[in-house]
C-alpha cells in the first residue's frame, strides 16, 4: 500500500516535469515528436522493403511453377504421342499436383501484393502528413519567436510610458512639484511685501513724472541768458525783479 502511494507520487513528479518542459519549448517538444514520427517512417520503409522482397520471392515461385507446368503439359503430350500412357499418366499426376500448388502461390502473391500496395499508400500518408508537420513545425517557430519579440518590445515601450506609476513618471512629478514650491514661495514673497509687479511700475512712473516736475521748477527759477553776437564780449543780462 506504501509503495503503490510512493510509485503514484513519483509518477506526478514525473509527469509534472514533463508538463514543464513541454509548457516551457513547445516547439523543441513538437520537433521532438516529429523526429520520432521520422525516425517510425524509416523503420516502416526497411519493413516495406523486406515485405517487397517477399512478394519478389512468391512472384519468382509463380513464374518458376508456370514454367514447371508447361513442361509437364509438353511431357504428358509427347508421352501420349509416344503411345507411353503409364508415364504419361505419371506425368499427368504431377501436373497436376503441379496446378494446385501454382494456385496456391498465385493466391499468395496476389495476397501479398494488395498488402504491400496498402503499406506503400500507407507509408506515403504518413510522409505527406510529415512534410505538413515539418512546415507547421517552422510556422510555429517563427510566429512564438516574433510574438516573444513584440512581447519584449511591448514591455519595452511600458517601461518608457511616462505614467505617473513609472519611476520616471515619479521623478517628473517630483520635479514639478519643485518647481511650482518654488513658484510658490515666490508669490508668497510678492504678496506678503504688499506690492505688485503693477504697483512698481506705477511708482517708478510716478518717480520719473515728479523728477520732470522737479527739473522744471529749477529751470524756472534761473536767470535767462540773452543770446549774443559771436563777435561781441559776452555779456550778462540779469532779470530785473
């Protein structure tokens, strides 16, 4: 009982290791079989051969025996020619012994040669079916390589998607959440000083309009100066009050 428990648990091993490196290279395993399906072929062909020479052999006994019996059909005839009838009649005896034995062989040889006939259509499904596997077998192995590199380029091009789930996706967000902190402090900055980008521009307007107002209150309160002739010493002209 132990032992008949311990065979059905090696038995499972066994055969999950096989389900394994069937799972793992089907088209290896494919290959695999094919090659044994080839390797049968081979061994029915040698087989075909050795059924052909058989049939060679009972075709040989028959024409052997045809020709036994047209000698024995000439011996009776020249016998009864002869007026010999005690050997012709022996004669007659073994022809016909001789009849019913190339009966017999021609019934075998026509035995034999539908058989060999069945085992040739045989032989040639079976490599028809054969050469069908081998372009199948070559199919397969084209269409696994090029899914498996469509399946990597798949994986491939998930790895560059900038999704946020993706450690670069990641990294990006850290940047722009940098940057907008850094926006961010900066407008705190602006907003806490109580004055606007507009609001220095509007002051510095305001400056420029009072220095104007300030230079034309100096220029008015300086003396005017007459224009003279070039060839005259210059002379100054105060403003009467």
């Amino acid at each position: 009982m132990m032992f008949g428990k311990l065979w059905h648990t090696i038995k499972a091993q066994i055969n999950k290791g096989v389900n394994y490196l069937w799972s793992a290279d089907p088209v290896s395993q494919m290959q695999y079989e094919y090659d044994l399906a080839v390797a049968e072929l081979k061994d029915g062909r040698e087989g075909l051969e050795q059924h052909r020479a058989l049939v060679e052999r009972v075709s040989r006994q028959v024409t052997t025996a045809q020709r036994h019996l047209a000698s024995l059909e000439a011996k009776v005839k020249a016998y009864l020619t002869a007026g010999d009838r005690e050997t012709a009649a022996r004669f007659a005896l073994e022809l016909q012994r001789a009849q019913h034995e190339l009966v017999e062989n021609e019934a075998q040889l026509d035995i034999h040669e539908v058989a060999y006939e069945n085992n040739v259509a045989k032989i040639k499904f079976a490599a028809k079916k054969l050469a069908e596997v081998r372009t199948r077998i070559a199919q397969y192995d084209a269409e696994l390589k090029m899914s498996n590199a469509e399946a990597e380029i798949s994986k491939l091009a998930s790895n560059f998607n900038l999704d946020i789930t993706t450690d670069i996706g990641q990294i990006e967000q850290m940047l722009q959440d940098k940057i907008s902190l850094n926006r961010a402090k900066t407008r705190v900055a602006s907003d806490l000083s109580g004055i606007s980008g507009i609001d220095l521009q509007r002051e510095q307007q305001m400056e420029s309009v009072l220095a104007e107002q300030a230079l034309k209150q100096f220029e008015s309160q300086q003396p005017k100066v007459r224009a003279v002739d070039p060839g005259e010493p210059a002379k100054r002209i105060e403003q009467q009050p």
